[in-house]
C-alpha cells in the first residue's frame, strides 16, 4: 500500500517536475502524513494547509522544510468526531493527493 501511495503521488504530478512522494498511515487516533521532495516545492505547504483545513484535521505535532527540498511530516486528528468516523485514511491521501496536483497546476501557470 505505501508503494501504491508514493506512485499514485509521482503519477498525479508526473507532468511537473516536481515529483513529491507521500505516505498516509493510520496513527493512535489519528494519521501520519509525511510528504516528500527533492525541490523546494514552493508554495505546496500552503495548499497542504489548506487540505488540512477542509479536512477539519488538527495539526498536533509537526515538521516542515522548504528550503532546499520539501519535507512535511505531520501527526493530526479529525476535529469532529461524527466526521472522524467517516474520514479514513484513504480520505486523507486522496485530499493531499489534490492538494498536491492543485499546487502543480498553479506552479505550471506561474512558470
């Protein structure tokens, strides 16, 4: 499943050269996202704060670097219990999975 998860991301961005890979894991009561690139991927922790907002994920410990490459490693919960039920993992990644291929849309305009 991590295998498929990383290739669905490096698929999703496979027309940008920025090839972030992505891991969703089940953590406590929560999940554990950890997302990754070589490139700085300017911009792309706005539209992953984003998600996280529609999600209705609380960030309760996290680490982020921009600079030289991307690296986010975030443990979060849902912050609605009924809404926690119905929230999965696979719901998480396929809302970084969108966040990521709205970052790479925006970045192909810019450029």
């Amino acid at each position: 499943m991590n295998l498929q998860t990383i290739a669905s991301a490096q698929t999703s961005t496979s027309h940008n050269p920025f090839s972030v890979q992505l891991k969703v894991e089940a953590h406590e009561e929560g999940f554990l996202i950890k997302m990754f690139s070589e490139k700085s991927c300017s911009g792309l922790l706005v539209f992953v704060l984003e998600a996280f907002e529609e999600l209705g994920l609380d960030v309760h410990q996290a680490r982020v670097s921009c600079s030289d490459n991307f690296l986010l490693e975030a443990v979060g919960t849902i912050n609605d219990n009924q809404s926690a039920e119905q929230k999965d993992v696979g719901v998480v990644k396929e809302a970084m999975l969108q966040a990521i291929q709205n970052w790479s849309e925006v970045s192909q305009q810019q450029e």
